[in-house]
C-alpha cells in the first residue's frame, strides 16, 4: 500500500472518527437528559419520597416525651358533709436522659437506611427507563432496515411482476418474491408497534409527561419518537480495563447495601438501647393537698423499675443484630457475583459484536447482489439466500449491541 493510499485512509477515519464521537456523546447526553426529567416527574418516585419523610418523622416520635398526667381528687367526711379535702397532682413521666441521647443515635441511622431504600428504587426506576431508551435506539435501528428491506422487496415483486407478464420470470419465483415482501412488511409492523410501546413506556416512567420540552403530550407531530428525543445513538461504554477495583468501587456505592450496613449499625445502636433499659423511669410533678385551712404545695418525685417490662429485650436485640450482619454479609457477596457475572456477559457480547463487524467489512454490498440478481448473474434462491444472511447478521449485530449496552448499564446502575 503506497502513501498516497495510506493518507486517504487516515484522512477518511479521522473525518468519520469524530462525527462518530459526536453522535455517541450526543446519545449519552440525550439519556442523561431524560433520566433527570424522570427522575423529577415520576410517581412512584415522589409517593416513596413522602412516604420516606412520613417514616423518618414516625421514627423521631418515638424518642418524645410521655404525655404529662393531671390528677385532682375531690374528699369528703362522711360524718361532715362540711368537711372536704382537694388534691391536684400535675406530674411528667421520663426515661433516664442517657437514653434519649442514644435513641436520637439510632434515629439518624434509621434515616440513613431510609435514604439508601429510596436511592436503590431511585436506581431502579431510573435504570428501567435508561433500558427502555436503550431499547429505543435498538428498535429504531432495526427499523431502518427492516424498512431498507421493504423497499428492496417491493422494487423486487414489482421487477419481477413485470417480468411474468413478459415471459422473462416464472410464477415461483414472483411468489417467493411476493412472500418475503408480506414476512418483511409484517416484520417493519411488529417492530413498529414494538417502538411505540417502548415510547409510551418510557412517557409512563416520566409521569405521563411530554418527554420533549416544550411540545404537548397530544398524539400527532407532537408525538415523542426517537429522533426527537435524541435517541439514535449509543454512549460510549468500553469494557473496564481493572474489573477487581471497579467491583469495589460499585460495591461500595451500591444503596441496598448502604441500607444494610446503615441497618446494622442501627440494630447495634438498638442493642445499647435495651440494655440501658434496665434504667429506672423517673417522674416529676406538683402537688396541692387543701386538707388542712391552708393549702399544702410540695414536689412529687417517683421511680419506677423496670424489673418485668425489659426482660429478654436485650437477647432479641442481639439477635436482631447479629441476623441483619449475616444479611449484610450474604448480600454483599450476591451483589459481587452478580456483577462479575454481568462483567463475564459483557466480555462475550463484546467479542461477538467485534467478530460482526469484522465479518461486515469484508462482506460483499447488497448492491452488488442486486445488480448480480438484475443482471442474470445469480438467481432468485440465491439472492434471497445470501440477502437473508446479511440482514439476519445485522440484525444479530444490532441485538448485541442492545444486549450489551442493557448490560453495562446494570454495571454501572449504582452511579445513575
């Protein structure tokens, strides 16, 4: 190959190479775009939001004081209905202050675990509607060719209706023509369906919500589809070079295990709680006693001990505690297999989308199978036969490349 040749090639892939660049970017950032407007509009997401708010505020009753108690009693002799006695007690009920610290403790870690369950279904949503856009992409692309087949089937059943009308082509073959032009329009149909209900599933995810801003939800123009919503291209997502750190890293962000350790702590924090529930409660409060001509006021001071109400307390806490670390533990170890096998698919469709496209660049163009078949060079059998190869293999190169973007995006799902 002489330099000449070596320029054009350089200077064609260096003029491709960032509009490729571009589109890919350009698809990571229409993605990222509606996630957040999901994230925003999603009801799911704002009913857990409040329902969080509503727990956390639930929790922190729990450490209030009990309600203060008013007693009056009103005496009279029996020989003297002259003779009467009035008492009023007014008194507050409290646990020992040590206690109240260490509930508000164990309240703070509850919050946290509250927030790491709202972070995972946050997750959760977010990742269903990034597959839904991902799947977008894929089905759109698959109708562009089953609709570049349609047309070369509907060119075909017309050449080669005129063809029988002059003798130049027999009735097998225009109806073999004209049975692969009704299997790809049904095929151009389904698929069609298929990418409308991926749009309407995504709208759902955003609460109904016109996912392109500043146009009505009305069917119509107005309509959202992929090109308007920018979903034509993948984002770049190469394979990690150091899979071992990256599982640590994911790990380590992953929410429902962020819930647990929160969790865990919470339940040690539990336990502190009821061992400190051997403390006595404790009572304050006035009392006025009018039995005498002048009133008596004075202090009322009382303890009560819990000798019954804490027994086995502590013993269900520890329990309690030491079965939430083995579910810490146990998730832990499904969260890291389940990634390293996610890793494991990635690396297999990796290396088959990479074995496609080398095979493309060394196949033959359907043009030339076209003007072969038009000019007599091949038949009809064989021209079906070896169009159904190159559109099948595009159309396992596309589903790959789905399969393979639905699965990094579950790698990466702790960083949405």
């Amino acid at each position: 190959m002489n330099m000449k040749k070596i320029y054009c090639i350089l200077s064609l892939a260096l003029g491709i190479l960032p509009s490729v660049l571009h589109g890919q970017d350009r698809g990571e950032a229409s993605i990222n775009a509606i996630l957040q407007q999901v994230e925003a509009n999603n009801k799911q997401l704002q009913s857990n939001e409040r329902l969080t708010a509503a727990q956390k505020l639930e929790n922190r009753t729990a450490n209030n004081l009990p309600d203060p108690t008013l007693s009056y009693a009103h005496l009279w002799d029996s020989d003297d209905k002259d003779i009467t006695v009035g008492e009023l007690v007014i008194a507050q009920s409290f646990d020992f202050p040590s206690l109240y610290v260490t509930r508000a403790k164990l309240n703070r870690m509850k919050s946290g675990s509250l927030d790491a369950q709202a972070n995972a279904l946050r997750q959760d949503i977010l990742l269903q509607a990034q597959e839904a856009c991902l799947d977008i992409i894929w089905l759109s692309r698959q109708q562009q060719i089953l609709e570049e087949r349609l047309r070369n089937a509907e060119e075909l059943a017309e050449m080669y209706r005129q063809r029988l009308e002059t003798g130049d082509a027999n009735s097998l073959e225009t109806n073999k023509i004209n049975l692969e032009l009704l299997n790809v329009r049904t095929e151009a149909r389904i698929n069609r369906t298929t990418l409308q209900n991926k749009l309407k599933e995504l709208t759902a995810l955003n609460g109904n919500q016109s996912l392109v801003p500043g146009r009505p939800m009305p069917d119509g123009p107005a309509a959202p589809s992929a090109s308007n919503l920018g979903l034509t291209e993948y984002p770049t997502m190469p394979l990690p070079e150091n899979f071992g750190t990256l599982c640590e890293e994911l790990l380590a962000n992953d929410p429902a295990l962020q819930s647990l350790e929160h969790e865990s702590q919470a339940a040690q924090k539990q336990l502190s709680v009821s061992r400190q529930g051997w403390l006595p409660q404790l009572e304050l409060g006035y009392r006025r006693n009018t039995e005498t001509r002048h009133p008596l006021n004075g202090l009322v001071v009382g303890f009560s001990f819990p000798i019954f109400q804490n027994h086995g307390k502590v013993k269900t806490a520890r329990a309690q505690a030491q079965s939430i670390d083995f579910q810490k533990e146990n998730a832990k170890l499904n969260a890291s297999t389940a990634l390293w096998q996610l890793y494991d698919e990635a690396c297999s469709l990796h290396s088959s989308m990479k074995e496609y496209n080398e095979t493309f660049r060394q196949q033959q163009d359907l043009k030339l199978l076209r003007k072969a078949l038009e000019g007599g060079e091949i038949s009809m059998i064989e021209y079906f036969v070896e169009v159904s190869v190159v559109y099948q293999s595009q159309s396992n190169l596309l589903q790959l490349e789905n399969q393979y973007q639905k699965v990094m995006a579950r790698i990466y799902k702790s960083r949405l």
